[in-house]
C-alpha cells in the first residue's frame, strides 16, 4: 500500500495568491464592497479563511471538558436536554400535557404557574412524573416556597433531593429591563439558602435572551448578559457567600437566532469569557463551567408564512446543538399569533429528536472546533463581548449603566438598523419583505398585539422584545382586513419589450407589491402598447406597473402613462436616472426600485389606495 501524501504532490498557494486569483476574477468589481462581510457585531469577515488565521488563537489545545470550556463540559459525546414548556392554566390539563410531552420525547419539563403554589397542587402537578430523571423548571409567583414543597414531595414519592435537577427563576434585573422598576437582590439571596435542600437545583437565571429579542447584536447579547451574571456573583460574594456555590447555582438562559455560524460561536465564546470571570472570583477552573439553555429567538419568527417558522427553529437548534449548549426549548411555529396546539408542540419536540436520533448531533462533542471559519468567529466576538463588558464595567456595572440609559441606547441603535434593513430589504424575512406568498390571506380577528412594534419613544426607559417582521406585517393585515369589505387592490404587470429586463422587473415588482396583500396580475408580454393598454383598461387594476428597460421606457413611459392615468395608479419599475426629470415634470411620480424603503413605499401606496383608513 502506497505511503504517499495524499496532496504531497500539490504546492502550497498563499493567501496573498489567493486573494491576487479572487480579484481577477471580480473583473474590477471592489473586494471589499463585493465579498467582506459587516457584520452588526462591529467587526468584518472575510470570503475564506486559512489556518494561517489560528495561529494567533491560545486556547485551540483546550480539550473538551477541559478549562477555559470553549469546547464545552461534555467529553465524549453532546447530549442535551429537550425542554417541554407547559402554561399551567389547570392543573389537571397541564399534568396531561406533561405526561404527552414526556411520551413525546421531552426530557425536561418547565412550568408557568401564575397563581400560588401549594403542595397540593404540586403533587397533581407532577403526578407520575419521575423527579429524579426529569429536570423540573418553574417561573411561579412565590419561588421562597417551592424549594421546601419540592423536598416534602421527595420524601413522599421517595426521591433522593440530590439527584433532583431543574430551576426555579429568579433574575432580579429583568424587572429592571422589562419594566424599568427596581431590582431586589434580596429575593435571590434568600432563595438561594432556601435552595441549599436541593444541592443540584439552579436557583439564579441570567435571561439574556431579552437583549436578543429586543434587537440588540450578538455582541450586546453577550456583553450585557456577562454583566448581569457578574453584578450577581459581586452581590453574593460581598454577603460572603462562596463564589464556587454560587455559580453552581446559576443558569444562563440565551436566545439562538438565525444567523448560523455566529450562533454557534457565540457559546462557545460565552462558556470562555464566563470561566475567566469565575477563576477571577477564585472559583477553580475545573468548577469554571457554563450551564447555557437556549430558546428560539422571537424577533425572526412570523404570523404570514408560518410554516418557515419551522426551518427558522430548525436551523436554530442546530446552531446550540453544535455550539454545545445543556438544554433547548424550541418553540412551536404558530405561537407568534396563537395559542400553540399539540401538533405544533409535537413538531418542535421531534425538531430535535431527528437532530437527535437521525442526523446523529449528539455524537460529537464540539464538532465545530479547529473550524478556521467558526473558531475565527468564536475569537473576535471574545474580544468584541469583552471590550463592552469592560465598558459597562467602567459605569460602576450594569445595573448603573442601564439607569444612564446607555444599555438601552445601545439596544435601539442596533435595533433600528436591523429594522431599516428589513425596510429596505437588505435583510431578507422569507415569506414577510421577500417572497411573499401571494395566495395567503388572514380573515380571522388577530389582536393587536400580534404586530407589536418598537415603540421609540419608551425605548430609553426598559427593554422592549418585539418582532422583526411586525411592520410589514400590520401592512399586510391591513389589505387583509380592507380585502374582506372591498375587492382585493390588484396590480397590472405591463410586460413590454426586452424579454430579460421585462421579466426581472416583473420579478421585483410581485415581490414588491405583494409584501402588501395585493393581488399580482402577470402578463407574458405585450406584442404592442395598444395590447397593454387594452388589457389593463378591462382588468380595471388599482396599479399598473410598467416593466421593460430603461431604453424604451424613454418611448414608451409617457404613452403608457397619458393612456391609463385616469384609470389606475400608474408606476414605472426602475428609476432611470436620465429620464426621472422628464417624466416627473409629466406628471408620472411613481418609481419602484432596489434600494427604496420598502415598507414606506408600500404605507404610502396604501395612503394613495385609502388603505390606511
């Protein structure tokens, strides 16, 4: 058997040789402009990576298991835990929807309980549940309680309180971020002695899922997280409390949004930054992991279109898998606009179990690592994270740096040039501002606040989560509901001339209109603009859209557009730059293009339609 290198025969090609090759080949066209990707994070990333990149990077020998755990606590293998979240409405029904889910696959359970919690309760609640195998999660309105409900019922049922698992949530400062009221730390100190019963229970959640759900970067998500968890290690241990307990006692509690790569990074960057801290507190390192539960993120999910909802929480499962996270709660598609049902709960569990059980994630611990794309990715935004926990650390902490309102300034100015790029369709929202799907109508009541919007002027005092597609949305509703009392707006496609440019505009013209509601008329072409003009006189269209080049819009914009002004709402798809002037000082004022706000665009058509009454 040959013991040949396999690529010994083949020179080695530098980046310089490279990137020399990837120019000529863009035939002028500026690298930069054409391949560097900006990222919202504040830093660039480039077409391809090499393992030149690594050399820099200290900690690629760290094993798994092994400190700083940037490639996780697990040695071997990557199991996680499939989290059932259960609103507990009745208790009958809720024990019901346990037990379906634990059948289904779930391995976790967490409940919502608003009202006070009994002991009573809890053992209906919990019945044939085995509490020494399923983690118990609860949000519930007294937490001081629940510890010593949960150790009476490990003694009746005959548990051993040490092997019982799960949390109870209590994360002072989201009152501080949700509702700009003040924290009390005290709650959480008590709790935490309450919970020395239950030796394995989390009894302290860092929630930085809302920095994420309010619109915030991954590096704010990050940062602004780290600094929560470190004002409540400072907190416990100047009560004198050790630093080694308490972070055993704590949770990180993340969304996991659709930008893939950066996603996974973000763990493992995470789990690095959060061991520094602790050995920085004396905790040793072997005790300086992470506990990280991730939840779909809520900005990117939509009402229209809400099967793609599905691959959105796919492909954000995959990204915690891969980047090593303890537990996942994935959320059913349709619970954006409704009350989720058990089918959808069913989906989102076996999301994971085919994660599981046929694409085998759990095989691998930290498959990610050596990546040169994703560990380069992991590095910078520990540095990037670092640098703005260091700021916030340099205000006197997170809580005094929410108070100046620099959290949230920093929060709105990322979420409002996310929003600016769904406006102008920088930032695609499959099924909302691209790709609509024009056959899709709501007539059922939904409540207003399945658009919430980010409302501006509250956004200094608190965090507000909100959904990303919500603006379009409402638009789109709006034609909806006007659709059930008039005829639905429609849109003439007047296809003229060069085939390849009248069908591209055409192209971006249903795109465009039909992120409203409206209904799309296509046409193959016109033989002549008698055709066209004929044709759109009978179909009687709202708008007619002129889609040909801008060579014969010079001839034929004006004709079309004396001949059907009367009639229609007449738009010219494209804006030549040599014939604007003229056609304005004619009268025609409507252009569509790339580049436009979309979204103001469409309110204003809707305005010139009466929509918007």
């Amino acid at each position: 058997m040959s013991k040949e290198k396999l690529f010994g025969e083949f020179f080695p090609v530098s980046t310089e040789t490279w990137k020399a090759k990837i120019k000529a080949d863009l035939k002028g066209a500026d690298y930069d402009k054409k391949l560097v990707w900006h990222t919202d994070e504040g830093f660039d990333i480039q077409p391809f990576y090499r393992q030149d990149d690594l050399a820099p990077l200290n900690y690629l020998q760290a094993l798994p298991g092994k400190f700083p755990f940037i490639r996780g606590k697990k040695v071997k293998e990557n199991h996680w835990k499939i989290n059932q979240f259960i609103r507990v409405e009745t208790v009958e029904k809720a024990h019901q929807e346990a037990l379906y889910a634990l059948a289904g696959g779930a391995n976790s359970l967490a409940f919502d309980i608003n009202v006070e919690v009994t002991f009573q309760l809890l053992e209906n609640l919990l019945a044939d549940v085995d509490g020494e195998n399923i983690p118990l999660n609860f949000r519930v309105p007294n937490p001081l309680d629940l510890p010593a409900l949960l150790l009476k019922l490990a003694k009746q049922r005959d548990w051993n309180p040490a092997k019982l698992t799960g949390s109870i949530f209590c994360d002072p400062l989201s009152q501080l971020n949700l509702e700009a009221k003040g924290s009390d730390y005290s709650q959480m100190e008590r709790l935490f002695n309450e919970c020395f019963c239950l030796p394995a229970f989390h009894c302290i959640t860092v929630d930085g899922g809302v920095f994420n759900n309010s619109g915030g970067s991954t590096v704010s998500e990050m940062a602004f997280t780290l600094s929560v968890a470190n004002a409540y290690m400072l907190y416990m241990t100047e009560k004198n409390y050790d630093a080694g307990l308490v972070a055993e006692k704590m949770r990180f509690s993340f969304a996991v949004g659709s930008n893939y790569f950066m996603e996974m990074a973000k763990f493992r960057a995470l789990r690095f930054l959060w061991a520094k801290i602790l050995t920085a507190y004396g905790v040793p390192e072997d005790k300086a992991g992470t506990y990280l539960h991730a939840i779909n993120a809520q900005g990117n999910k939509t009402v229209y279109d809400p099967y793609v909802n599905m691959l959105r929480t796919t492909t954000e499962t995959m990204s915690a898998v891969l980047g090593g996270v303890d537990v996942i709660t994935v959320l059913p598609f349709d619970g954006v606009f409704e009350v989720p049902d058990e089918k959808a709960k069913r989906v989102a569990r076996n999301q994971q179990l085919i994660l599981k059980e046929e694409s085998f994630f759990d095989k691998v611990a930290d498959p990610a690592s050596g990546s040169y794309y994703i560990e380069t990715l992991t590095d910078k935004l520990i540095h990037q994270a670092w640098n703005l926990f260091l700021e916030v650390d340099e205000k006197g902490g997170y809580e005094i740096a929410f108070r100046q309102g620099f959290i949230q300034e920093r929060i709105q100015r990322e979420a409002n040039k996310k929003d600016l790029d769904i406006a102008s369709r920088k930032r695609s929202i499959l099924g909302v501002n691209q790709f609509p799907n024009t056959n899709e109508f709501i007539e059922k009541e939904l409540p207003a606040e399945t658009f919430f919007m980010l409302k501006q002027e509250e956004a200094l005092e608190r965090l507000q989560p909100y959904r990303y597609a919500a603006p379009f949305e409402a638009l789109r509703y709006r034609t909806d509901q006007y659709a059930e009392k008039n005829s639905r707006p429609k849109v003439c496609l007047f296809t003229y001339g060069n085939m390849a440019m009248r069908r591209a505009r055409a192209q971006f013209t249903g795109n465009f209109f039909g992120c409203a509601g409206y209904e799309i008329i296509d046409h193959p072409g016109f033989n002549s603009l008698a055709d066209g003009i004929a044709a759109a006189k009978k179909e009687k269209p709202e708008i007619v859209v002129l889609c040909s080049s801008d060579e014969e819009y010079a001839e034929i914009a004006l004709p079309v557009f004396e001949s059907l002004k009367k009639e229609s709402l007449v738009v010219l798809a494209g804006y030549p730059k040599t014939l604007v002037e003229k056609l304005k000082a004619a009268g025609m004022q409507n252009f569509i293009h790339a580049g436009a706000n979309v979204l103001e665009e469409l309110k204003r058509y809707q305005k010139l339609l009466g929509i918007d009454r």
